[in-house]
C-alpha cells in the first residue's frame, strides 16, 4: 500500500513538472510570435516612412523593451542604436532627448555582463549630460541619479579593480547633481534632500571599504600620484566629517526658509544620529535623537506619533531619506514584519558578496527572491539600545554601538560553503536606529532571516 502511494506521488510530481515546462514553451512561444509581427510591422513603417523617419521612434522604443523583457539583449541594443541615429540626425548630436536610450544601452550591455562597453557609454553620457548647453531640468538630473545608480551597481557587479573609478564617479555627479538640483526644484523641494542624502550612503560605503582594505580601501585612501596612502583611521575620520558635512547640509536646507521646516529638520537630526551610530559615537547619537525629537514636539507633533516613528528598531544606513513624518512613517510600516512588543524581525539579503554586510542601495542587479528561495540562515540576537560593544577582531578592537549581541544561529539552509566564522562576524557589525519610546533606547530581542547575495 506503501509502495502504490509512493508511486502515485512520483507520477503526480512527474505530471505537475511536464505541465510547467509545457507552459514555460508556450509562453516562450507566444513570446517569439509578438516579437516576430511587431519585426513586421517595423519593416512595413520603415518601408513607408525611411529607417531614419522621426515617426519610427515611438515603436522603436515599444520594441526594445519587449525585447529586454525578453532578455534579446543584442536585438534591443540595435533597436536602441537606430532609434538614437534617428535623434541625432533630426536634432543634433548633443540632443538631451537621447539620454533615455543612452540610459537603457548601458543597462543593456551590463544585462550582457559587458561593463567594459557599457562604461564607455556611461564616460560619453557623463560628459554629455555635463555640458554647458544642456538645459537645466528635471529630465537632465534624472539622467544624473540614473547614471549615479549605475556606478552603485557597478561597485557590486563590475571587477573588484574597478570599484574605486564607480565609487569616485558616482560622488562627482551626485555632488553635480545636487548643485544642480538646487538651481532647478523650487525652494524647499524635498527632491534635494534626497539627492544630497545619496552622498551619504555612498561615503558610508567607502568607510565600509576601507575598512575591509584591500586594494579598492587602499585607492581610496590614497592622496597622491605617487602612491601614499594615509590610514585607515584617517580616512575614515576623514569620511565621517564628510558625511557630517553633508547631513548638515540637509539640516540647514530645511532651516534656511523664513519659515524653518522643523519636521525635516528634526528627521535630519535622527539621520545624524544614525551617522554617528554607525562611527562608533553613542552620547553623539543620544543628542542627535534628542535634539530631533525637540524639533519634531516643536513642529506640534504628539510624542505618541513620534512614538510610532521609533517603534521599533530599523537596520542601518537607511537607503531613503523621508523629510516628513508621513512618509517616514509610511516607510517604516511597509517594512515591517510581524513585529510587535519588545521582540523585532528582520529580514536581509547581502547587495554583493563583496559588501556583504552592507544593504543595497540601489534596485539595479537585484532578482526578485521569495523568502525561501536560495541559501539562508536565521539568527537570533538582542539590541540594548545604544549600548557599545567592544569586541577582537583579526587583532584590532572593534567598538560598535546599538549593534548584535548574544547571537546564536536558530536554523539554516546553505549549499554554498560559508565561512561561519566571518559570516556571524559581519552580522555582528551591523547597526540599528534603535527602538525608543518616550525618547528612551530601549533593549529589544529580535531575529534575523539571513540570505546570501547570489
């Protein structure tokens, strides 16, 4: 009896496997039919109008995105290479109209796995998007932020010897598009902030790398042609200022009108201790959430909603700046899961196996992953508020602040080989905003669902 059920279990996987792979042919097939009659119907326009006619941009671009979609990475590239011939012949070499498709040849060749043509593209566009001429407007810094994305990605996804060129990159255009931004979104913008705040993700990025070494932390930490480097300490000191600098650059922003914005003003002051969590400074990220709360009371709001804004403890740096409480509230629940009382869950997923302590910053290289897909672990581990921990490390002394203690591993799943050792250690090097209520840190348990990056 056994053995027939057994039997009939195989059978009914067997039926269930050859039913999915029919359908994924049949879609596959559907797939190919669409991009064949729109082929046609290109030929038939460019028959009628010419292969260089204005009036075939629209089904040019139509086409290249179903054959991304597709993943027709070289058929999109000529799609995308006609439809920007056709800009440049009707208005010029330098039009602004062809940054869009200059934005989706690169993101196409990297979907290739070819940064180096992507990244001449991407040298090309940098210096087209910095011209003088161009006019100053929304599509120009979007263009910026897409190109600052880019080089993020390329931090995670090109060779490790190229990360220092990404990294000095994307802090050059971000410092250009922030002066830019200023120039063109009307006076208090909260597009600003934002753009500024990106800055500050990256500087923490490169603390993150000099902190590791290596020959990406030795190039940042260099200041001369001849090969000097100063030490770790210094540049990280030297990036901590930075990033100071930046945040107080947010602050002042919203202090600057007749009418001092003192909500966004008072989130920049949890940002800023959120900076100073991360460098190892509790009494600094005390002031910095008290002050914050202060202003946010001063803008009228109720200590019960500032409550809801730090109910419970959130993994640092956070990738967004939220200038309102709406939004940050909103943020903060979305996140969320099934948290309650004094116990937090988290769920993390490492951005590259190269940072992998670090949060994404970007959405570029990121599959979808349900939760149970690939290799994981789940860790259990308590949060004392602002607390310092001290701890050994390779033979230096690594102080962290609102950061993993009493970790123990609960359960895991890893087919890939993994080193336990730097794996619970990375884990412990990670901060948190702490939970506060009242203003008060307060100590929470919680749990942490681990995934490698792919």
């Amino acid at each position: 009896m056994r053995y027939i059920a057994t039997t009939v279990l195989v059978f009914s996987l067997l039926i269930s496997s050859a039913f999915g792979q029919l359908e994924s042919i049949q879609r596959l097939q559907e797939a190919q039919r669409e991009i064949d009659a729109t082929r046609e119907t290109l030929h038939i326009l460019e028959t009628e109008y010419g292969r260089l006619d204005r009036r075939m941009l629209e089904p040019l671009d139509q086409f290249s995105h179903a054959l991304i979609e597709n993943e027709r990475y070289t058929e999109a590239h000529d799609i995308l290479d006609q439809a920007i011939q056709i800009i440049r012949v009707s208005e010029g070499l330098y039009s602004p109209s062809q940054f869009p498709l200059l934005v989706r040849i690169i993101e196409n060749y990297i979907n290739r796995g070819d940064w180096n043509s992507a990244k001449e593209i991407m040298e090309h566009l940098d210096w087209l998007s910095k011209r003088g001429e161009n006019s100053i407007n929304e599509e120009l810094i979007t263009t910026i932020l897409d190109l600052i994305d880019i080089h993020l990605w390329g931090i995670a996804d090109d060779f490790v010897m190229h990360q220092p060129y990404h990294f000095r990159r994307a802090e050059s255009l971000t410092n250009f598009a922030s002066g830019i931004a200023r120039f063109s979104f009307e006076e208090g913008d909260d597009r600003i902030p934002s753009i500024i705040y990106k800055k500050v993700v990256q500087l923490y990025l490169q603390a993150v790398a000099v902190e590791v070494g290596g020959p990406t932390g030795i190039s940042l930490r260099s200041y001369s042609s001849t090969g000097y480097a100063i030490s770790r300490r210094d540049a990280r000191t030297a990036i901590y200022y930075s990033g100071l600098r930046s945040l107080a650059g947010i602050r002042d922003f919203y202090f600057q009108p007749e009418t001092p914005n003192l909500e966004g003003a008072g989130l920049t002051y949890f940002y800023i201790g959120d900076w100073e969590v991360l460098f190892g400074n509790p009494e600094a990220a005390s002031r910095a959430y008290e002050q914050g709360i202060n202003l946010l009371l001063a803008a009228e709001f109720s200590q019960e909603s500032i409550d809801r804004l730090t109910a419970q403890p959130q993994m640092l740096p956070l990738t967004e700046f939220y200038g309102s409480m709406e939004t940050a509230i909103a943020a903060i629940m979305e996140s969320a899961v099934d948290n309650e009382g004094t116990s937090s869950n988290f769920s993390f997923r490492q951005w590259s196996s190269q940072f992998p302590k670090t949060i994404a910053p970007v959405h570029y290289g990121l599959e979808e992953m349900d939760i149970d897909d690939g290799d994981y672990a789940m860790f259990s581990f308590n949060l004392a508020g602002l607390d310092q921990v001290e701890r050994w490390y390779r033979g230096r002394l690594k102080k962290k602040v609102s950061s993993p203690q009493d970790l123990e591993l609960i359960n895991r799943d890893m087919n890939s080989s993994v080193d336990w050792f730097e794996l619970t250690e990375s884990i412990k090097d990670f901060s948190y905003r702490p939970k506060m209520v009242g203003g008060e840190p307060q100590s929470v348990s919680a749990t942490l669902y681990f995934q490698l990056a792919n």
